[in-house]
C-alpha cells in the first residue's frame, strides 16, 4: 500500500500533537519515543522516519512556534526604527514559545546552538528562518545586507536572552524583556558605531547565517 503524501503529512502532524501532549504533562526527559508513538498511534519504528531523535520532535514544534511568531509580526503595524521592529519580532517569538519555556535548555543545546550539526532541516529551520527576518528587517530600515559577523553577534545575543528566560521567575518575565531590549539596543548601537559600510553589503551576495564548526 503506497503511503500518499497528504497521509505522510497527517502522521507528522499527530507525532507533533502528540509531543506537545507528552512534553507538557511529562516533561521532556520522561516523556520515551515509544510513549509518542503510542498516542500518536503508530509503530515505535515509523516514528524515526519522521524524526530521527525526540530532540528533532521538540526542534519542530519550536519551529512551528517560530513561523506563527513570524506571520504574527508581518501582521503588526511597522515600527518606526529598526531597533523597534527587531523587538517587536523577537517578543512575537517570546509569545509563541512560551508553552515550549521549560524545555528550553534542550533547544539551545541543540537546534538553537551555534554548533549544531547542519544537515538537520529543524536545526537549519529555527536559526535561518529568524535571521532570515532580521536582515529582512535590516534591509527595510536601509541597513543593507547584515555580514556574517553582525548576524552572529544577534543570534548570540539573542539565545542568550532565551537562555535567562528559560529560568526568569520575574513576575510576567519582566526581567526578561528588560534584558532583551538592553541586548537589542546594545546590537544596534554596535551597527551604528561601526558604521553601515564594514557591517552591511552593499553589494547582493549570500550570507550564512548560522555560524558551524
């Protein structure tokens, strides 16, 4: 019986519900491959051909998260400064993550980690896609092409405010807001004491975004 790709689609996706289940209730350590496969109803086998660890699963929910976060800024109002459109995309992501908070330090372990193996598309997914949208951004506010340097310099930034908010006990996170818009306005001050010459191309070319070892 030949497997159709809209039926691939439907077993992907109740793996996915069925992780969001597991994890919340269990917790990401306790919740077994075979304890997915079970209430995603399938053999404990077929779920690595769709995932090849549960770090995958969690990376692709984390994804998920990302690209609602995405559509959700492209839906907001346009900000005056970049500085304030870099905000308003990175708190869309805070959003979106959130039911995701406490498993945070497994993400950034991995898929969300500078060293992560390339040739996963979870891994390649979560960091290109969002910097991706930021030098979209950068671009929108006339910053040209952001080099290498600059989008590694953000990304650092960036996972370490989701590594202060994965353990922020500050009433609404609060705190962690605070250091994302010292983090941001750090980021940029930098841009802009460099000068936009060494930082942006001027020139079309492609950037890699997410530095590997």
């Amino acid at each position: 019986m030949r497997v159709t790709a809209e039926t691939k689609a439907a077993t992907r996706q109740r793996i996915l519900e069925a992780a969001r289940q597991l994890f919340a209730s269990n917790g990401f350590d306790a919740a077994t491959t075979r304890d997915l496969a079970d209430v995603a109803g399938i053999a404990s086998g077929t779920l690595f051909n769709y995932f090849p660890t549960k770090e995958a699963i969690l990376a692709s929910l984390a994804a998920e998260a990302a690209f609602s976060a995405h559509d959700e800024f492209e839906k907001g109002g346009q900000a005056e400064s970049f500085e304030e459109d870099l905000f308003a995309f990175a708190a869309a992501g805070l959003r979106k993550l959130k039911p995701l908070r406490k498993h945070l330090a497994v993400l950034l372990e991995t898929a969300l980690s500078p060293l992560a193996a390339s040739g996963h598309d979870e891994n390649e997914s979560l960091c290109v896609a969002h910097l991706e949208a930021v030098t979209r951004l950068a671009k929108k506010h006339h910053l040209g092409e952001l080099t290498p340097v600059a989008l590694q310099l953000y990304w650092t930034l960036y996972t370490g405010v989701l590594m202060f908010w994965s353990s922020d006990r500050s009433s609404k996170q609060e705190d962690t807001l605070a250091l994302l818009d010292h983090s941001l306005a750090m980021f940029v001050g930098w841009l802009q004491r460099e000068g936009a010459e060494p930082i942006a191309r001027r020139t079309k070319g492609e950037v890699e975004p997410c530095p590997r070892r």
